[in-house]
C-alpha cells in the first residue's frame, strides 16, 4: 500500500525537482551574465507612476539668457564628461549622474541651458558672499537610446568686492524619487 502511494507520488517529486532546478539555473545564469557585463545592480522594474512621469516630465523653460556664460558652463559640463571617460569612471559618473544612473551605459550631451533667472549667492554667518550659484538642465543621450534630463549646480568662488572667479561644475540636483533617473521621452526634448 505504501508502495502504491510513494509511486503514485513520485511523478509529482520529479516535477519539482525539475522545476526548482530551472529556478535555481536560472538565478545562477542571471548571476553569472551579471558578473560578466559589471551589472552590481539589482534590475529596477518600472512601475506605472515611472512610466507615466517619464511620460509627464518636460524641459524647465531656460531662465538667464548668457551665451557667453552657459557656452563656459557646456565647455566646463564636456570636461567633466570627457573626464570621467564618457561618464564610464564610477565616481564621476555618480557626481555627474547622480547614484540613479544606470552603470553600464555611456552618454552624450545633446541640450544645455541656464534654468536659473538670477544667480542665488550663498553667504557665510557673518554675512559675506562664499559663492554664487546657478541651476542648469542638460539633456543626455543614452547609449541604450533614451533621453535622460538632469539639473546641475554651477558656482562661481567670491573673490572679496562683488568679484567672483571662473565658472566651475559643482554636482548633480538631486531627484527626489531615489529610483528616477531622469529618463524623459526623447521627443519631449526638443
């Protein structure tokens, strides 16, 4: 009788033995083709709200109107970008793209502008200018083919008399979905 119900049992026991061996395959494939290609990142999947954000999100109309100024700005933005190998080194890469970027992909500037209408000067405690900043947005090309929106942060050190240095790149504004990349739908980019 036992016999009977091992037996009758057995087809069932095979199945999953089978099917946790896929699954367990599968994991160590997935594992290994992540080792092979860098990917320490678990993969995101997006969500509805993504989508449609991504969907929603447009260029900030451009503030300040200084060629001279936002053309040093792209100069000092393509440094940093040629710099860090094409945004490839880490750490560039998180301060230029911020910890959302996806690591395996390289990018290409494509639109910059000046967001900010006026410079915002940061003062110490007592008063006196440290720095002045404005906000940028610059529309990056992906190598997987899509647009990525990101703002940043250049400043301009005081030099004592309302007297400011060069222009220099300071870092990424942060988004503050900490799973965006600031993916925006290419079209939306012109």
């Amino acid at each position: 009788m036992y016999k009977k119900i091992y037996l009758s049992m057995l087809p069932m026991a095979l199945m999953l033995l089978s099917f946790n061996a896929n699954a367990q395959f599968d994991k160590l494939k997935s594992k290994a083709l992540d080792k092979a290609t860098g990917n320490n990142t678990p993969a995101y999947v997006q969500t509805p709200e993504d989508i449609k954000r991504i969907a929603d999100r447009r260029k900030t109309p451009a503030g300040m109107q200084d060629i001279i100024l936002t053309a040093q700005m792209k100069e000092e933005l393509k440094k940093v970008l040629t710099a860090s190998g094409g945004v490839n080194n880490a750490i560039a890469k998180s301060n230029l793209l911020g910890k959302n970027s996806k690591p395996d992909l390289t990018y290409t500037l494509t639109d910059f502008y000046i967001v900010d209408s006026n410079w915002t000067v940061n003062k110490n405690d007592a008063g006196a200018a440290i720095n002045r900043q404005l906000i940028t947005e610059a529309v990056l090309k992906g190598s997987d083919g899509k647009c990525y929106l990101k703002q940043y942060f250049f400043t301009e050190k005081s030099q004592g008399a309302d007297k400011y240095g060069p222009v220099m790149f300071a870092n990424e504004k942060k988004l503050a979905n900490p799973n965006d990349t600031g993916e925006i739908l290419c079209e939306n980019t012109k």
